[in-house]
C-alpha cells in the first residue's frame, strides 16, 4: 500500500475529534480502530533509502557540469554535498533542500571534486536515509583567464588607470577599498579607464565563462597634489597685482613665499588671493592627506611699476576748471606740465600738490614715480572747458501780454547768439545785443562761444506769452446793465459766456463785437485767444443788477375827491408788490395788478412799492403820501397884495365840491381870475361858496398904503444925516427908523 501521507492521517483524527463532540460513545471503538490502521502504516516506516548511483563525469575541461540521480519513491526531497580537492569538510551544495533529481555546476575553479546524496521524507519530523550513496572522483581542469595588467599613470591626483586583460573577451572586476575583487560587494567591473583621487589599494580580477578566473592583480596605487598655479603669472603690473595660488585639488594646502626661498621650509599657508605692491618671485608647492606633496614650483617674476596718472576734472565743465592728479599707487610724487613740454625732463614741469584751475582748452601731461618701483608711464590727456552757458532773466515762465528778456554770461567777453523758432543756435543763431521783446510763446535756445574754449551748452528756456486778460465794465446797477469788454493786448479774439460755463470751451460761448446789454443776474465769464500766444486768464464772475424801481401814477399829493393810484414799470417776468402802511414792501406783500384805490377820508396815507423778480435784485422802494378830503374848500388871493394907489391888482379863486359861488355878490365860476382895476385905497373882495346850502366865505384884500416918513428932531453929527421915523403905514414897519441921504434934508421919498 505504501507510506501514507501523515497530513491524512492528522485530518482524519480531527474529524473523529469533532464527530466523538455529537455522537454517542458507541463510536469511540470505530475510532480507535481507525487510528490503529494509520499507526501501523505510517508511524511505523522505516527510513527512506539513498539515491544510487549518482551520475556526473569524471573529468571536465569548462569547470559547467550535472550531478543527478535516480527518483526514490518514498522520498520528498533530497540533499547533494560537495568535497574539494580530497578535503574532510563535507559542503551542502544545491541548497539545504533539493526537489529536482539533479543540480547544474558552472565556472568551477580547477580540482578534484566528488559528490554524495541522502532521500528525506516528511512525518511528524523530518526522515532521511540512513547513509550517503557516494559518487566517483571528479578533476576540473580548465584553462586560467591572464592576470590583468594595471597601468596607473601617477604624478598629480586624480591619476588615470587602465586595466587590461590578455584574454579576449573575458571580464574584470576591480575594487578600490582593498577588498578581494571576485567576491566583494563593493566590486566594480571595468569597462573604461577612471581616475583615482587620493592613494588607494587597487585589486583586479579578470573571468571569464569556460576558463579559471585569473590571479588577483593590484596593491597601493599613489598620486600627488598637483603643482600650485600662478593667477596671473609673473609679469609687469602696474600699480599692485592681485595673485590667486590655485591647487588640484582643490582642498589641498598650498605653502608659498614670495622672496624666493624653499616654500618647504619657510613657506606660509595660502589662505586667499594677495597682492603683491613690490617685485617678487613666488615659489609654492601643494599637500593633501592621503595624496603625495607636489613638486615645488616658481613663478615668472612679477615686476610691478608706478600706477599711471589720471587727470580728473570737476563736474563743472565751465572755466575754470579744477583739476586733480591721482594715482592708485600710495605715496608716490605726481609732476605735470601744462605747457605740452615732457614731464620727466622738462625744467617747466610742476610737483603736484593740490587741486589747480584751467583757464582755457589744456593738454595735460603728468608721471609719477616711487622709491623701489618703476616709473609710470606719461599720461596725455587734453581737458576742455567752456564758456558759461547763457542766463536768462526773466527766467521761463508765463508772462502777460509781452516780456523783455535778456541774456549774460559769467564768461567775460564770450558773444552769444540765440535763436527764437526752435532752430539750432550753433547753425543759425544770431548775435545777441539788446534785450529780446517776447510777444508770444517763444523757446529761446542760445549758447556762449569764446575763443580757445569749447561753446557752453546749448541752453533752451521757455517763455509763455499769454493775452492780457479781459476788463469786464458794466455800467449802472439796475437792469439792463449795458457791459463792454476790453483787453490790452491788440488783435485778440473774446469770447464769453452768461451761464457760468468756460468761455474756451462751452457751446454756449459768444464773440464779443460790441456792447451788450445784460437783462437779469449772470455769471458773466470772459477769455482773450490769439494765435502764438496763450489764452488769457478766464475773468469774470457773479453780476448782478436791480429791477428799475416802479413809478407810482400820481406821485402822492392832497386829493379833494375818491381817486386811483397806478404802479408803472413792472419788469417783464416780475412784480410789483406795495403797502400801504409805510413798511417796506416784500416778496409776500401784495402784487400791483389793478389801480390802487383810495377814499375820501384818507389822511397822510404811505404808499410803497418795489419791484421784484426771480432773476434781478429787488429795485430800490419808491413811496408817495396821498391825502383824499372832500370837504368844500374855496381860495381867494390877490396878487399882488399891496399895489400904489391908481393901479391894479389880480384876483385868483378856486373852490372845490361846492354848488355855486359869487364874488362880491356877482355868480362867478368854479375858479377864475379878474382884475381889480385901478384903485386909490385899500379894499377887501369876499367870495362865497354854496354847497347844499351851506355858505363858505374867503376874503382878499388889496392893500393902497399910506406911509409917511417924519423927522424925527435928530441929525447924526457922525454921518451927517438926518433921522427919520415911520408913522404910519404897511409896507415899513411902525416906529422903524431910518438916516436920510441928505444932509439933514427932509426927503420927500419915504417908501421903500
């Protein structure tokens, strides 16, 4: 039946375990009969036997071979060892546990080789066969790869290596780090030549497929810190040179002096670039851990003269001009000649000490010279100044109407010449001599020329030249004001406007050609334009005018019956608005539409009125009395009143709201005149006036004097004349007194 499987055995006891959970203990004796068949079939077996023979060759040229055997029944894997060259040391070979019936050998090295094998099964542990089947003897006898052949450069680190074998095709390995090149993890396989940075130990191998891996070739391999090199070399410098010692690598430590001695032995440790201010030979050598010292080396001799002399003028290029002489090399003395005459020779020349002035175009020539250096070379350096650029005064700006300019120099005696259109005053500029009148906008360009130096700058200086802003006139206060526009600046063109709006720009704006009449408030704006010049400055602002004060129809007055007033000159879109209790009118009293009227009875009624509208200022309050009495009122009067007797004087009545009236007892009319005729003493006219019955009389009275003049007894001793009084009489009053002409003559003429 053969070996069982112990797995089987095994799940059928956990199948029996579970079931004898549920079943009855009648089962148990099934059981055990059961496991009493799989003990005596399993448990039981005896040890599996070796496999036999073991097959391979007897010999081999390639060192690539098969070991295999027969297939054991029993068995579930198998275990292959390996003796070399008759050692007692047994090597599991294949790996611990072998499935497969044979296993495949390659690159064997050369030996003598014999193999032997146990069978193993698996039960609860591990059952092997109890002794090894053992093999035949087996020589590997192939050929051996060449030895490679390292070719190591040397001198200066990185140091190339080249690697070859003598067998074609075959392959080699390589480590830096002393390790064995066949086996090593760090094992590199050549395939090119590479560099080595430091010393190292260099070990090769070289195998190939067929044949025995070569020896191992190699040991230490050494390079050196490379040479120092010289940034710049040696030389001539002036001034100073700044030299850089550089190193391969570049971590190495450079030792060097610079007076020619053994950099091995005095040398100092390079830190950084240096400069050398003197002559000097450099002498260096370079070390690095793990890398052999370079070789010593010298520099070309660095020779190191006198910086050059620089000429250096002020900003300013007007003359005079200051000049400085420099050079980069401290402390040394700097000559110059400004007469074009050779610095190093000439008797002429001068020791520089500080700044000295130009006057004019110059060709400086200048050396220096230092104790232990070479002299500099001789600078050449022609400096130029010029003639001060023109001033303007005014200076550019804008300026009304017109602006007189003038233009100077600070150079004495340079002649200047200008244009006005903008064109180039070097090509056609005109010779300046009195002041320039600007009536427009200008750019004036101009320039200053003078004999052995160069022309100033070309120096531009706007003008704007605008028109004389306009004069606003408006005559009178009330509306219509009449308003004229003038402007000093002739041939302009105004515009203006009564909106508020800009006169420059607005749609609304109007040319002034003549007065005009302003008929309420505006904003009145006004600007003068002419071409080539700017516009005027925009005048004007708020004018405001009043309303024509009413005329009151009639203008106040005693009345003797009911009557109307009338209010004239209403402003067109306005009012007239009035009292008539002696305030002043305002917006809220009544406006004037229909005749006033006023009753008998009124007494010193106060009438005021103004006139008022949305657009115009409310015109000034005109006011009238009115008196209405309609009682009867008569007049008599004589004119004149006191006449000589024999002439005649005039009687005047007038009566008012009366029926009838008589004078002296004859009807006469309402009003009338009649003359008294001739009369030789004083009399008295009565008129009588009816109104419904009732009389109203006046009197009038002409007056015939009687006036006599007296003497009154007395002569004045100082005038010599004689003293009269009056006595009787109208015309001269009573007792008054008077001095006669004549030397105290009565005189005949006593009136007056």
């Amino acid at each position: 039946m053969g070996r069982k499987n112990p797995a089987d055995f095994n799940v059928f006891r956990f199948i029996v375990g579970c079931e004898m959970d549920v079943r009855s203990h009648l089962l148990m004796a099934l059981s055990f009969l059961i496991f009493a068949f799989f003990a005596t079939e399993g448990v039981g077996a005896t040890a599996p036997l070796p496999p036999y023979p073991l097959s391979y060759p007897s010999t081999n040229s390639t060192g690539s071979y098969t070991v295999s055997w027969p297939e054991i029944a029993s068995a579930d894997y198998y275990i292959l060892q390996e003796q070399y060259n008759g050692s007692s040391t047994w090597t599991a070979v294949g790996g611990a546990r072998i499935y497969a019936l044979s296993v495949d050998f390659s690159s064997k090295p050369n030996g003598t080789y014999a193999y032997r094998a146990k069978s193993c099964y698996l039960e609860d542990g591990v059952i092997c066969s109890n002794t090894f089947s053992t093999g035949h003897a087996l020589t590997v006898n192939s050929a051996k790869v060449a030895t490679p052949a390292i070719a190591n450069a040397g001198g200066s680190c990185p140091s190339l290596v080249t690697i070859n074998s003598g067998t074609p095709d075959s392959t080699i390995y390589y480590t830096v780090d002393g390790s064995p090149p066949a086996s090593s993890g760090t094992r590199v396989q050549y395939t090119a030549p590479f560099s080595i940075p430091q010393n190292i130990t260099l070990y090769a191998i070289a195998i190939k497929s067929g044949m025995t891996n070569s020896d191992v070739a190699g040991g230490p391999y050494t390079c050196s810190a490379g040479a120092p090199g010289f940034s710049p070399n040696g030389g001539t410098y002036e001034g100073s040179v700044s030299v850089t010692l550089i190193s391969t690598p570049a971590d190495a430590t450079i030792r060097y002096t610079t007076n020619g001695g053994d950099p091995f032995t005095t040398g100092i440790v390079y830190s950084g670039s240096f400069n050398l201010t003197q002559n000097a030979t450099i002498r260096a050598y370079a070390s690095r851990t793990n890398m052999a010292n370079s070789v010593a080396v010298s520099s070309s001799p660095y020779t190191v003269k006198v910086a050059k002399t620089i000429a250096v003028p002020t900003a300013n290029v007007t003359c005079p001009r200051a000049i400085s002489l420099t050079t980069s090399t401290a402390d040394a003395a700097i000559y110059y000649t400004t007469d074009g005459s050779l610095p190093t020779t000439s008797p002429a020349r001068l020791l520089y000490s500080a700044q000295f002035p130009i006057l004019k175009n110059t060709t400086i020539r200048s050396y220096a010279i230092k104790t232990g250096m070479t002299d500099s070379e001789v600078s050449d350096e022609f400096i130029s100044c010029s003639a001060a650029a023109p001033s303007f005064s005014p200076p550019s700006g804008t300026y009304t109407g017109s602006v007189v300019v003038l233009l100077t120099s600070a150079t004495s005696d340079a002649a200047i010449r200008y244009t006005t259109n903008g064109s180039d005053p070097v090509m056609y500029g005109v010779p300046y001599g009195d002041a320039i009148n600007l009536t427009q906008n200008t750019t004036l360009l101009a320039f200053a020329r003078k004999t052995d130096m160069a022309d100033s700058e070309v120096v531009p200086n706007g003008y704007t030249v605008k028109v004389s802003k306009p004069t606003i006139i408006a005559e009178g206060s009330q509306c219509p004001r009449s308003i004229t526009i003038n402007t000093e600046t002739g041939g302009v063109s105004v515009y203006y406007t009564t909106d508020g709006s800009s006169p420059l720009t607005s749609p609304t704006r109007e040319p002034y050609l003549l007065p005009f009449l302003l008929p309420q408030n505006a904003t009145l704006s006004a600007v003068a334009v002419k071409a080539g010049m700017a516009d005027s400055d925009v005048v004007g602002g708020p004018l405001t005018c009043s309303a024509v004060p009413p005329s009151i129809s009639p203008n106040g007055g005693v009345f003797t019956q009911a009557m109307t007033v009338s209010l004239l000159d209403m402003p067109v879109g306005g009012a007239i608005r009035y009292t008539l209790d002696d305030s002043e009118p305002t917006d809220s009293s009544p406006a004037f539409n229909l005749p006033i009227e006023l009753a008998c009875g009124v007494v010193n009624k106060i009438l005021k009125a103004a006139a008022f509208h949305q657009h115009m200022h409310t015109s000034d309050t005109v006011a009238a009395t009115f008196s209405v009495d309609c009682s009867a009122q008569v007049s008599l009067s004589a004119n004149p009143q006191s006449i000589e007797a024999g002439t005649s004087s005039m009687l005047t009545w007038n009566a008012i709201n009366v029926d009838s009236c008589t004078l002296d007892g004859s009807s006469v009319g309402m009003s009338g005149t009649r003359s008294t005729g001739p009369l030789t003493e004083t009399k008295t006219y009565v008129l009588t006036c009816m109104r419904s019955g009732v009389p109203t009389n006046v009197n009038a009275s002409v007056v015939v004097p009687n006036n006599v003049w007296r003497n009154a007894g007395q002569c004045d001793p100082t005038t010599n004349k004689q003293l009269q009084i009056c006595v009787d009489g109208t015309q001269c009053t009573l007792n008054s007194q008077r001095l006669v002409i004549s030397n105290c003559q009565v005189s005949a003429d006593c009136q007056q």
